[in-house]
C-alpha cells in the first residue's frame, strides 16, 4: 500500500535504539523525512488548564514523512529535515528554529 500509493505518514520516533533504522527505511521508501515536536501542554488547551503536569517530560518526537511524487507542502521551511538517520531527536531539536 505505501509502495503504491506513497501517502503521508507520521508517526512516534521516541525509541532511539529503533530511530536509525526506522529512518532509514522511510529513505529506503523513497521519503523526505521531518523531525516534529511538540509539547504535551499545550496554554490555549480544551480545559483552559494553566498547570503543566508534565514539566519534566521532554517533547513527543515524532516523524512526518512525505514522498516526492505526493508533495503537497513544503515541509522542510517548517520542520527540521531527518538528513542523516544517525542523528537523534535531540540534536534536531536543537537545531531546529521554529517560526
């Protein structure tokens, strides 16, 4: 089906001892490949909730993956770009400059 169809894809990369390989099979598929991030709270929140219960936890990273032949929006003026498969989440979130 993806081979077919190459559709968006995100999903949770927060394992770093599966990351490069999983990385490296979206490469492998033909996709560019985007670090995303973010927060679990959120300030503009359903509830209004003002608290962060999750100070401490560090972002959920995740991957949003595109293939040329679908590219509908230019990801990579938005998100950082998986280049390298051995790099961690970390690293990109330090690189990447939002806004």
């Amino acid at each position: 089906t993806i081979a077919s169809f190459k559709p968006a894809i995100y999903l949770e990369n927060d394992r770093t001892d599966h990351s490069a390989a999983l990385i490296k099979l979206l490469h492998g598929l033909g996709y560019d490949v985007y670090w995303h991030f973010t927060s679990y709270f959120q300030p503009d929140n359903t509830f209004g909730t003002q608290v962060d219960l999750f100070p401490n936890l560090p972002p959920s990273i995740n991957l949003l993956c595109q293939h040329p032949a679908n590219m509908r929006v230019q990801i990579g003026e938005l998100l950082p770009k998986a280049h390298d498969p051995d790099e961690t989440w970390q690293s990109a979130l330090a690189r990447w400059q939002p806004g």
